[in-house]
C-alpha cells in the first residue's frame, strides 16, 4: 500500500491504479466462487490473500521496471529548466 501512496506523490498512478483493479476482481471474483463453491470462509481468505500479494507484486514490477523513472515520463515538460538545490 506504500507504493501505491508513493505514486500518488510522485503522479504516477497508472500502474498502481491497473494493480487496484486487478486486486479488486481478484478478490471480488475468488471470493464469490470460493463462497459459492466451498462455501467455507477460509478459502475467501485465501482469495483476499491472493488479491493483495498480486497487488504488492504488480506495484513492485512497475517500480522495478522504472514506471517511475524520468524517462517514462517526467513532470516537468521536456527542456523546461530545472532549478537544482543549492547547499548553504
């Protein structure tokens, strides 16, 4: 979940935005069919569980794979000046 407020920081929410969805049918779609197949609570469980490590999983991949490096896009138009910090 860290990573996910972090690219709301950093603007990019594409990638966090497609993980939520992905862990929204995960979680929505295993948890119906473990109710109405088993109809026992742990297998839901199982599903939440499955829905939130593919959550973690897509996040990861997208940092590891430099969703948020200036390349992929940046905030700042191309060839406007960037003010450096100075130290004092």
């Amino acid at each position: 979940m860290a990573l996910y407020f972090a690219a709301q920081g950093a603007g990019r929410l594409l990638w966090p935005l497609l993980a939520n969805f992905a862990r929204l049918l995960i979680a929505a779609g295993g948890g119906f069919l473990a109710l109405r197949w088993t109809g026992n609570l742990t297998e839901v469980f199982v599903a939440l569980a499955a829905a939130l490590a593919a959550f973690g999983l897509i996040n990861a991949a997208a940092v590891a794979s430099g969703a948020w490096s200036s390349a992929a896009g940046a905030l700042v138009p191309a060839g406007a000046p960037v003010r450096r910090a100075t130290r004092r």
